[in-house]
C-alpha cells in the first residue's frame, strides 16, 4: 500500500477501537479518520440494534438496546416496528 492514498474502490483493512489503525500509513489513517466522521454524522443517532440470527432450520430477529441507542425497550411500539421495517427493506435491497 505504500504511504500514498489507496486507488478509488480500494480495501483497506483495520479492526476497530483503540490502535486499529495504527499500521495504516499516516495519509490513510487520517482519510480514513476522516471518513469515519463524515459516514457518522450522515448517519445521525443508532436507534436501535436489529438483528437477525440465521440458523439451519430457523431465523431468530432480535431489537436490542444499548446504552449508546436513542430508543429503548419503552420507546413507543410503532417507533420500534418502524425500525425493523427499515431493516427489513434495507435487506431486501
């Protein structure tokens, strides 16, 4: 990779938390910083945590809340289902 910016459509691979992208060339690891905050505040608050385990013979979905999440488990019902409807299409796109 060199300490040049990677090509257009280029992979670049780091782990997330601290020190995960140390072994990027400074150039990147600050792109990439960079990026991360743009994709972050274009996204807004996580609502919520949808989830969906898929086994052999059954798929198990799941909503979870954090502490980190805007809705809650007392978050109102319609709020919730519209959020699991936005996870649904987003994955049949």
């Amino acid at each position: 990779m060199g300490t040049s910016d990677p090509r257009p459509g280029q992979w670049i691979s780091y782990r997330s938390g601290p020190g995960g992208k140390d072994h990027l060339p400074p150039a990147v690891r600050t792109r990439v910083e960079k990026d991360e905050a743009v994709r972050t505040e274009q996204r807004g608050r996580l609502l919520c945590e949808v989830r969906v385990l898929i086994y052999e013979h059954e798929a198990v979905p799941q909503v979870s809340f954090t502490d980190d999440t805007a809705l809650d488990a007392e978050s109102d019902p319609r709020d919730i289902a519209a959020v699991v409807a936005r996870a649904r299409d987003s994955l049949a796109d």
